[in-house]
C-alpha cells in the first residue's frame, strides 16, 4: 500500500488548450486511463462521449461568446427558456456576454431549437467545433438570423473583463487528490462540475496502479503515534481484504470494503463566484480540517491572481 499527502492542482494548462484537449483529460480521470492520451485522441473521445451521451464529460469545457445585435426582443425570448446554465450579462442594449460549458450549449439547441439566439450560437460553437453539435444539428440546417453576429471570446480577453464580469464568466478547473470524505462533501456544491476517479471501473490490483491501493495520509495522527499505527494496520488489512475480493469479483464490489482513507482524484470546474462561495464555506474554522487543508492554500494562491475572490 501506498500513503501519500493531500494535494490539489490548478489546471491553468488545460487554460491553454482546446475544448476537445480539456475535455479529453478531464474526462480520463474517471478511468484512469490518461496514458491513451495522444496527439490524435482528443476528438475522437470527445466525439464518443456526446453520442454515448456521456454529459457530465462535456460540462469541463466552458466557452464565452459576444453576441451583438441581441435586442430586448431577442433577449426576452432567449429568458423565456429559462436558461439555468449558461451566464449571461448584458455589455450594451444589443451585445451580450453568454458563458456556458458545450453541455449548456448543446443543451440549449436540443430544447429549446427554434430559439433565435440560441440558433445563432449554436452556429458559431459549430463552426468552430462541429464533433460537438453533429448529432444534434438539423437536418434542414439552423436557418439563422444573418443579422445577429456570435463571436467567441478569447481567455485573455475574459481575463481583461472588468472585475464583475470576470467574477461570472472565468472559470477555473482543479484536480483535488485527497480522501475520499473530502470528495463526498466537495461535490455538495451543486453549481460546479465534478468528475471523479471511479472505484467502479479502476481495479487497484493492476500493473498502472502498482497493484496497491494508495490512502491519504491523515492529519489527525502523528506518524509514529499509537493512533497512526492503528490507522495504518486498519488501511494494511483492508488492502489485503480488497485484492483478495479482486481474485473472484469486480472492482465495483471489491471497493465496498474501501475507506474514507482511500485516496481519489477530483476535477472541480466552477467560475470564479462559485469558487468564492466554496471558499468562504470551507476554509473556515468551521469547516472539516482536512478540507481546509487543501481548501486554505488554494485560496491563498488564487485570491493574488483575482482579488474578487477576497471575502476578509
Ligand atoms: C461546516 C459545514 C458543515 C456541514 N454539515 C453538513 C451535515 O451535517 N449534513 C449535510 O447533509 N450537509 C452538511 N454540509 C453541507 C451543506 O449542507 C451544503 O450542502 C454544502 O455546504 C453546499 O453548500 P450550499 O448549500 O451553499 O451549495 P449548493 O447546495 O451547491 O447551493 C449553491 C447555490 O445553488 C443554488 N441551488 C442549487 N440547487 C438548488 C435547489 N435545488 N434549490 C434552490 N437553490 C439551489 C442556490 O442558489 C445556492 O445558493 C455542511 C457544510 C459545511 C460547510
């Protein structure tokens, strides 16, 4: 067995990449299986994961768009559809501001088509990513309104946005490597998107895992200490029992045996309010220790970069 630190990671790599590319990796985690990523791979997976309908996958790419010539009317019959995903703020009385991830957008298109806003953005997002929106395009294509223009937004221009605008419309993706009780409370913060390392499909016993189960250190228990060692002799004989479960039946049974301990991986994708919302809830005394272990330090590295995250 294996016992390492809590740690998390700011994607601000996957920043720079395509949707397909963020996607792709995000969208691995679950498996494990980010060793088949290749120059070549990120359509194809991206592409499988919207006709298997695989959404949650589709959410850890958001997109911001200008959109001009968007009058009131236009705008009205946009709310009408009561758009739940998407962040949308006006910059003048005709342009707008629309931040969503592809699953937002594509959604928006299958339930609401004959939307005229909606029309149009779809048009832009699939010019530009047409694996996206091919199975949902109809046939009789989107007969737009040629007056209305989409544009996607750059990173560094939503960066540049004024405060209160960034404050909606950035998003920041980190990957959390931590216990399995940090996850479970993390992703009670509904307006993000999670994916998760699944214990249903990765079988520790495998050469890729070491053929051990790796647990997170615990920062209640000195090393050395009576209540280390039974920690450790707890996570030692759960271990023995999971590979012998292994032997005879799926990683989906044999993991019933798991622990909080046990260490996983989580990418949470939120914009900069959510993450504000997050920090003040769980860097606080509060909040459950070991969270604010990861909670506090990402915090402080983040609020240099937006100060509106700042809530003191
Ligand atoms: C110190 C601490 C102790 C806790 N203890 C417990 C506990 O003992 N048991 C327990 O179950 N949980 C516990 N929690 C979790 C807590 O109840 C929340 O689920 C969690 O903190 C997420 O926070 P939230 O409610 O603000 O976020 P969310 O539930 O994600 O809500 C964020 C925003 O989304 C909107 N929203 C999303 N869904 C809905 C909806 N269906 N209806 C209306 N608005 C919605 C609201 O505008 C809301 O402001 C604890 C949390 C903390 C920080």
């Amino acid at each position: 067995m294996k016992i390492i630190p809590p740690f998390y990671e700011i994607l601000d790599n996957l920043d720079q990449q395509s949707l397909a590319v963020r996607i792709e990796y995000s969208g691995r985690i679950c498996y494990k299986s980010e060793d088949k990523i290749d120059h070549d791979s990120a359509v194809p997976f991206v592409t499988k994961m919207a006709e298997h309908g695989h959404n949650s996958v589709l959410e850890m790419g958001a997109v911001t768009l200008k959109v001009a010539n968007a009058g009131p009317e236009l705008l009205a019959e946009l709310f009408a559809t009561q758009p739940r995903y998407l962040h949308i703020d006006s910059l003048d009385e005709a342009t707008l501001l629309v931040s969503g991830s592809v699953r937002a957008f594509r959604e928006m298109q299958i339930f609401h088509p004959d939307c005229t806003l909606v029309k149009s953005m779809t048009e832009c997002l699939a010019s530009h990513h047409p694996y996206f929106f091919e199975t949902i395009l109809p046939a009789s294509g989107l007969q737009n309104d040629p007056s209305i223009s989409v544009t996607k937004v750059s990173l560094d221009d939503v960066d540049n946005l004024a405060q209160e605008l960034r404050f909606k419309h950035r998003h920041i993706a980190v990957k959390f490597t931590v216990n399995r009780a940090v996850t479970h409370e993390i992703v009670r913060h509904r307006p993000c998107s999670f994916l998760q390392e699944s214990q249903r499909y990765c079988r520790y016993s495998e050469n890729k895992f070491g053929g051990e189960v790796t647990f997170i250190k615990p920062m209640f228990y000195e090393e050395g200490s009576r209540e280390y060692d039974m920690w450790q002799k707890a996570m030692e004989d759960t271990e023995q029992i999971y590979l012998k479960l292994l032997e005879t039946s799926t990683p989906q049974a044999a993991r019933t045996v798991l622990p909080n301990s046990c260490k996983t991986e989580l990418i949470v994708y939120a914009n900069l309010q959510e993450w504000k919302h997050i920090f003040k809830l769980r860097t606080t005394k509060a909040a459950e220790p070991t969270m604010r272990e990861v909670m506090i330090p990402l915090y402080e590295e983040l609020v240099t970069r937006f100060p509106e995250l700042n809530f003191n």
